[in-house]
C-alpha cells in the first residue's frame, strides 16, 4: 500500500502559466517524505534556452544571469527523475506542476510510474474556514514557521511538505485513523467538501473490518 505520507513534494518556476503555449520549466524544487518524516531536497535551476521577461524576474528573484550559467532543463529533469525515482507526488496546485513535469519530461522521452495528489484541494476540504488556500495563507493558518521567501521553487516544496504533514496530522487526530493510503488521498480530492466527515468514516469503518478479517 502506497503511504500518503512517504511522497516527493515538488515545485516549479517556470517562464509562463502553460508548456502548451511554449512556457519552460527555470527552476525545480523537491522534498522526499518518507514515513511522515522529510528525509532529503532536489533544487536546480534549469536553462529553457531563451530569456525570461522582467516580470518572471521580478515574481520569482530569478535572473537572466542566474540562468545562463544553469544547466540545460534536459539535465536537470535527468537528475530530477532518478531522485523521484517511482515515488507518488504531491504539489500545491498540481494542475499546474503536472503539466510541466510531463511536458519537460516529453521531451526527454521520460515517462514516470508515481500518482499525483494536490495540497490545494485536500486543503480546501480540511481546512474549511481558512481565508482562502494560497499556499502562504495555510502556513500562517497552521502555524507553520516560515522564514523564507515564496516563489522559489525549494523554499515552496519546503513550505508545502510542512503544510502536508500539518494536513495529515490533522486528518488523524480527528477522524482517529492510524494510517492514511494515497489512494484514500486521491479519492478526497474529489470529495465534495459537505460529504468529506462521512468520508472519513467510511475510510475508517472500512479499515476496522481489514483488520478483524
């Protein structure tokens, strides 16, 4: 059974909102989790092989000059894919992270066996009356200490693993399970947010007959 917390937490900066429109990866950033515990980090910048425009330099403390000097985007997802190895993924925003890990990953001709779960909507089903669910908002609503800068794509995978072992720890102690599977995860995603209590006690009835059988 894949664990919920033994995941890779990844991250991206990238030069624009879509890979479809030509957009590229400029920077990654990763965390491993292993049994609830964050165990090693992946960061690289990446050189896309054009210039950023000024806001992506303004948004993200990234530079020309920093990216001229990085590695080529095919070696670093070259790294990047035997650091996650067969690992399931997390990101906050997944949509997002997804669709550039697989597009810079075409392009290599990489494919990867790991499912992907998103911190975002797990976070709007847990935490129902936070203000809103950017990733800086539930880190101050959790209590998270954060004493870096957003936007980078290390320091955000950081930030989120925190936040999911934050997510996870909740979920235990208030629906009192001893385990959560990826797979329970996925499936909360898209539970709608009136139905996520009964959900929980099904996942938590359905455990207590695994183990009287």
């Amino acid at each position: 059974m894949s664990r919920a917390d033994s995941l890779v937490v990844l991250d991206f900066e990238t030069t624009g909102l879509s890979p479809d429109m030509g957009d590229r990866a400029i920077e990654i950033g990763a965390v491993k989790i292993e049994n609830g515990v964050m165990t090693e980090q992946f960061q690289a910048l990446m050189n896309p092989g054009r210039r950023v425009d000024s806001f992506i330099e303004g948004y993200t403390g990234i530079s020309n000059a920093m990216l001229a000097s990085a590695l080529p985007c095919a070696d670093v997802m070259r790294s990047f894919a035997e650091f996650m190895g067969d690992s399931n993924l997390l990101a906050h925003n997944a949509s997002f992270d997804k669709r550039f890990l697989d597009a810079e990953f075409n392009r290599i001709g990489h494919r990867y066996s790991g499912q992907f779960a998103c911190s975002l909507l797990v976070s709007r089903r847990i935490f129902q009356n936070a203000p809103n669910h950017k990733l800086g908002t539930l880190v101050d609503y959790c209590n998270i200490e954060s004493t870096g800068a957003y936007h980078r794509a290390l320091y955000d995978s950081e930030m989120t693993a925190k936040l999911w072992l934050s997510i996870l720890s909740d979920i235990r102690n208030q629906y009192e399970l001893d385990e959560l599977p990826f797979s329970a995860i996925q499936k909360l995603c898209k539970t709608p947010k009136k139905s996520v209590s009964k959900f929980f006690t099904g996942l938590k009835a359905s455990q207590s007959v695994s183990l009287s059988t």
